[in-house]
C-alpha cells in the first residue's frame, strides 16, 4: 500500500499525472461546456407547457448539477478519494442495495439513449438521400429508403471508433459536436419562424399523448447526472464544473425555447421533434442535407461521452 502511494506521489511530481496516478487533467471550461451541450426532442404541451417544462427541467438539472461535483471527492470535497463515476457516488452515499437499482436505471437510460442515437442517424441518412431524390426526380417520385443499412453502418462506425485510443480525451470532439448543434438549431428555426399555422388536436387520447410524449422527450434530454462526474474528470476542481454546468444550461434552454416555440407558433400539437424530417421539407436541399449531416456527426461524436 505505501509503496502504491509512494509511486503515485512520485508519479504526480513529474507533472505528467495527478494525485491518483492517473494521466494529468488537461480539461478546461470550454472543453467541459463543449460536453455537456446537446439537443432536446419535446413537443405538444402548448404555450404555457412547453415553456414551463423546460425551465422546470433546466432548474431541476441545474440543481443537481451543482450538488453532484462536490460528490466527486469523499469525504472532503477538495482533497477526498475521487469518486469516477456515478455509480461510485452512489455506493458511497446510498449503500449497496440502492446502488443495484440505481445501477439498473442507468443502464436502462444509456441503452435507450444509445437506441435513440440510432435510430436518428438513421433517419438523417434516409432525409439525406430522400432530399437528393426529390430534387432530381421531383416531389412526386417514388422515394423510400429503409432504416436498417444505416442503423448497420452507425454501429459499424462505433466500432471502428472504439479501437482509437484516449478518445474521450479528445477535447476538439467535443467542440465540434457542439458546434454541430449550434449549426443545425438554427437551420431548425427556419421552418418554423417561415410559417405560421394551427393544427389542433381534436381527440382528448391524441393530446393527452402528446402530453406525456413530451414530457418524457424533454426530461429524458435535459439531465446528464449519470455522465457529469466522469466529465469533472477532466477537471483539477469542482468550481469549474458547476459554471460549466450553468452556462451550458443556460446555452441550450435558450436555443430549446426558440426552437419549441416556433415549431409550435407554426405547426401547433403536430410539431414533430425534428422539423428538418417531420414536414417534408426538402428545399432547398442543400441545406436540408447540410443540417442532417451536422446531426449525424453530432451523434457519431456523442460516442465518446457514452
């Protein structure tokens, strides 16, 4: 055991690892923010519904958001053992028993979302060819593409992707992914800031649906409490991560409200997720391409965070 400790310490000294032996935090604001920027999917829960569930949803992960780094080290902490993963905290906190259930939560919320993950590259590929066929051959021509060469092609690409070594240390990922994000959202504002119509929906079944749909949509987006210890990671200390945390909610609550809104101010409880796929909006393609694209090297970089 001291001699365990003796290496770390000496390891820590050349300036090339930390004081738990592992490689040196290189992480900064920037690159954490860059992380933890990504896209939310909610719809049908009107004007005052919509607005009231993502603030609702940006304070509940703000809070926990600011809670959880000081979990990061046990019991101080500033200089307590490091807690690596969520898990860890948990165990810590809660006990075995709790540990197993919440263990069985989070696989089941990194499995649907990986599901997720999937199935929008693959229908930001068929968009993609559905975009360039039209174009070519006109609106009116037959044109189907089916999902499972691509859902085949993604995962063939997350394995290609595991083989390169430190990746998640790759900070410049994560900045273009965020980028991506920045770019297609405000190609998505476009179709609903163009047109300004109402389609109600008349059955109480159909709208309670949407309801719950979005409601799920929206609070299955916003939390990132299962990754946010393995992204302070990349940090020498807790204060860095909960401004990251604040700005980054703060980016993206704006960018969902703009989003949201004008998707419903145009399509009412219709609005689908995606407004790029859901309308039929192919022209101009080129754009429409670029914008589809840009989702599917944001899920394709998202790689690195699962």
């Amino acid at each position: 055991m001291d001699g365990k400790n003796s290496l770390q310490i000496t390891r820590s000294g050349t300036g090339a690892y930390d004081d738990d032996g592992h490689a040196k935090r290189t992480g900064n604001l920037q690159s954490v923010i860059a992380h933890i920027i990504t896209v939310v999917i909610g719809y049908g829960l009107g004007w005052i519904g919509r607005p009231v569930a993502l603030l609702c949803c940006a304070i509940v992960t703000y809070i926990s958001s600011f809670l959880l780094p000081d979990c990061y080290r046990t019991p101080d902490p500033v200089t307590g053992k490091r807690n690596y993963f969520y898990m860890d905290v948990v165990r810590v906190y809660l006990g075995y028993k709790r540990t197993c259930v919440v263990g069985f939560l989070q696989f089941l919320t990194l499995y649907s979302t990986s599901v997720d993950y999937v199935l929008t590259t693959a229908t930001s590929l068929s968009v993609i060819l559905r975009s360039n066929c039209y174009h070519k051959k006109g609106h009116e021509a037959p044109c189907k593409y089916g999902g499972n060469l691509y859902m085949a092609l993604f995962g063939l690409v997350h394995i290609v992707m595991s083989f390169i070594p430190n990746l998640h240390n790759m900070a410049w990922v994560s900045v273009v992914v965020a980028l991506m994000s920045f770019t297609y959202l405000f190609v998505r504002l476009g179709p609903g800031i163009a047109i300004v119509i109402r389609i109600p929906t008349d059955k109480i079944a159909d709208k309670l649906w949407l309801v719950f749909q979005a409601l799920g949509d929206i609070a299955f987006a916003y939390p990132y409490s299962i990754l946010l210890l393995q992204i302070q990671s990349l940090l020498h200390e807790n204060q860095t991560m909960k401004k990251a945390s604040m700005i980054a909610i703060f980016i993206r609550t704006f960018f969902y409200l703009c989003c949201r809104c004008f998707g419903y101010a145009s399509f009412g409880n219709d609005t689908l997720g995606n407004l790029l796929t859901g309308f039929g909006f192919f022209e101009p393609f080129w754009l429409i391409d670029l914008a589809n694209a840009f989702i599917i090297l944001h899920l394709v970089g998202g790689y690195q965070l699962s």
